[in-house]
C-alpha cells in the first residue's frame, strides 16, 4: 500500500498477529467502525497448534456481542466439573465449578479446540479482507502523521497506531522498544531490564486425541513439569518431537480417570508438542503510536485458565477507548497526545486487573492436595467470580439475550447495595 496523507483517510489501526487476539481485535474494530488491517505471519488462519482454551462467562458475554458464541458453543464442550485426584486416580475433591459459574453469571462457558475457535472468529468477521495471511512485519517507522509497518516483501501499510498481538514472544515489542530507545535510552533499558519477569517456570505436554469412551468427548491434555531453572526473556528453548516422547514415557502409567492411563491418551493422540509456559505482567505497553495487547503485554500460565479470556477482555478494554475517542474527536486523526492519554488509560485499567489474577505457580499442588479438598463446594467459583463480574463487555454493542446470572457485573453496577456482596 502507498503511503497516503492521513487528512485523506480515516483513522486507521494497525494490528499485528492474527490470533485469538487480533481476530478478536478485528471483529471488535469492524462493529465499532473502524478501519483497520490485520497482518499475520502464518500461511493459515487456524493452524493445527495448540490444544484447548477455556472460556469463561466473561470472553462469552463479549463473543455474545459480536455474534459468535452460538457457533462457538455449537462446536465446543460444555464446561461442568473440576476433579482434583490423587497420582493413583483416587478423587479427593469433585466440584461443580463452572455448574456455581452459570449460576453467577448467567453462562458457565465452554472448553474449545483454539484453532476451531480461531476458524469461528475469522468466519464471524463481516469484512474478511482485512485479516491477511503471509504478511511478517519487518519493521515499524514512526512518521510524521502516524505509523508504518513494513511487511518482509516491501510492502508498507500505513496507519495511525499498531496494536502487538503478536504474542509473548512479541516482535512489535522489540521494535517499540528500539524506538523508545532513540529518545528515551535510559527509561527503555530499564523497560528491557524489567521484561526479564517475563519467564517460564514450567513446561507442558500437551496433546489433542479422539473422542474417548472413558471421557466421552474429544481430548485434551496438558501435563505440566517443573523446570529446574527458570527460562528468561529473551532466551527461549526449543523441543523436539523426540523429546516429547521421552517426557511423556515418564507419566504413561499415571491415571487419568478411573480406568484411563495417560499411556493410552498419548498412544491415540492427534498431535501433541512440548513447549514452555512463560508468564509476567509488563509494566510499560506501549510508546509513542504502538500499544501491546494480549500475551505481549500480559502473560499468565494457563493452570487456572484466564490467559486467552484476559486477552479478550484487554482487547474490549482498547476497542471501548478507541471506538469513545474517535466519536468525542469526530475527526479523521487521533493526536499523538490523545493516543498516548488512551492507551496510558487502557493500562491502568488492564495492569491491575491482570495483576489480580491468580497464578498458582509453584503452590499448585499443595493447594490441590491439602487446601482446595476441604473448602466449601462454592469457594472456588466464588473466587473466580470475584475476577469475572470485573471485566468488561463492549460498551458499543447491546447485550441483547445473554441470560443473567445471580451476580451484578461490575460495568452494569448501580448505586446502592449489589446482588453479589457475599463476595466482597
């Protein structure tokens, strides 16, 4: 694309990385009016990556809004219980946390394979053109009215913000940096110095399979071992497929249920990997015309599963301020200041949410063994709930049919006493 005088065209984003992410970005950004283009590195939408994503009444109220929660749920696994056992498979706690969830809050979520859900988002977009495939950003140039990102063909694409969806491992991240550099040297070696928390204390096995009889329904798997020294950002670890199967000939004889090996899982697997599992939470997301979104910015093991439901919640959060900025302005261009008022905004709402959630970390097994069995049946769904009622929904769109739940979400609160003060 040539560049263009931004006075002869609308506000424009940039978003890098087509995962849940940013194609959750560009369903919001395409109901909310604004124009945008996704570029994504893959040949595919929805690679055979990764296994599943839980998501929570949150992410379903806000994929409710942009009309693609009855697919999802069409394809995806009711969420009901959560089983805490034993390594011989003895059950020691049985409760019906996501059963207490929709009691909460009206939905009690669902558990999908991440590329089916990824393929939905993508169907789901009104505007298809604006995700593209195959389009690795090389290099980002700040410019006198706004921003260019220049892909590794040539091509440049010109806009007034980027958004990094591009992951823990994030690219735009590194760039931004750079450019903080140049003015700021100082201030942005200690950004880099503070990105050292984002580490990886664990890695998982994890694995996709057939539909089981002992289960009923389609598998998936993440086993999860403690590495003997943390990993730290920039350094990152690879693994191989052979690799994979040593790991998992060390658990092959651990039950799964009563009578399911995790021998029997591997042997019937679709595909499987062995990656780490980096978490921290940046304290600096964005700088000059770029602002970090998702994983790049925040990153959370997935023990308790609010990694994905974040990322969706940081991007409503984002769109809401964008979609309110653009209509109070009434203009084409957002100033260098407005951006950086907003996106300074969008932090300080998201970093002490994000710093909210629960990372078990080392401790999860003790509080699997001794604490979470001798809590009251409700304690831990009341603890999520205590997360979930405070994210967001986009302001922008009704909510139409989305079922209530017994709890007030915190965005539709009014004054005087809430439905949910046994929580606080």
């Amino acid at each position: 694309m040539d560049s263009q005088d931004s006075t002869a065209r609308p506000f424009r984003v940039i978003v890098v990385g087509g995962g849940i992410a940013g194609l959750v970005a560009s369903n919001c950004l395409q109901r909310a009016g604004i124009d945008h283009v996704v570029l994504e590195k893959r040949a595919e939408i929805a690679p055979a990556e990764g296994a599943s994503i839980s998501l929570y009444s949150n992410s379903a109220r806000i994929l409710h809004q942009i009309g693609c929660l009855e697919a999802v749920e069409s394809v995806g696994a009711p969420a009901n219980r959560v089983k805490f056992r034993l390594p011989d498979g003895t059950i020691i706690s049985d409760v019906g946390l996501f059963e207490h969830l929709k009691e909460n809050h009206g939905n009690s979520g669902v558990i999908i394979e991440r590329r089916r859900l990824m393929q939905i988002l993508y169907d789901n977009l009104p505007t298809k053109s604006l995700v593209r495939t195959g389009c690795s950003v090389k290099g980002l140039r700040l410019v006198e009215d706004g921003i260019e990102a220049v892909l590794a063909d040539g091509t440049v694409e010109i806009g007034d913000m980027v958004i990094g969806c591009d992951g823990v491992h994030s690219s735009v991240r590194s760039m931004m940096w750079d450019y903080s550099n140049k003015t700021t040297p100082l201030v942005a070696l200690q950004r880099r110095k503070r990105c050292a928390s984002m580490k990886a204390n664990w890695k998982v096995l994890l694995l996709t399979g057939p539909a089981m009889p002992e289960i009923g329904h389609h598998v998936f798997t993440f086993v999860t071992f403690r590495l003997k020294e943390p990993v730290i950002w920039p350094r990152r670890m690879f693994y191989t497929a052979q690799d994979a199967e040593q790991l998992a000939e060390t658990v092959a004889s651990y039950p799964v249920c009563e009578s399911l090996l995790f021998g029997e899982l591997w042997r019937k697997r679709e595909r499987a990997s062995l990656v780490n599992v980096e978490e921290g939470v940046l304290d600096k997301w964005h700088f000059g015309r770029i602002v970090l979104a998702g994983d790049a910015a925040h990153k959370v093991t997935f023990h308790m599963g609010f990694g994905g439901n974040s990322s969706i919640g940081s991007i409503a959060t984002l769109c809401n301020q964008l979609k309110k900025e653009i209509k109070s302005h009434n203009e084409s261009s957002l100033s260098p200041s407005t951006l950086e008022r907003l996106f300074e905004s969008y932090q300080t709402k998201r970093h002490a949410r994000m710093k909210m959630n629960p990372d078990l970390g080392y401790s999860t097994k003790l509080l699997a063994r001794w604490i979470f069995p001798r809590l009251p049946e409700r304690y831990l769904s009341d603890q999520f709930s205590k997360i979930i009622k405070r994210e967001p929904k986009l302001e922008y769109i009704g909510m139409g049919s989305f079922p209530r739940g017994q709890l007030t979400w915190e965005d539709e609160a009014t004054t005087g006493n809430s439905k949910d003060e046994d929580l606080e």
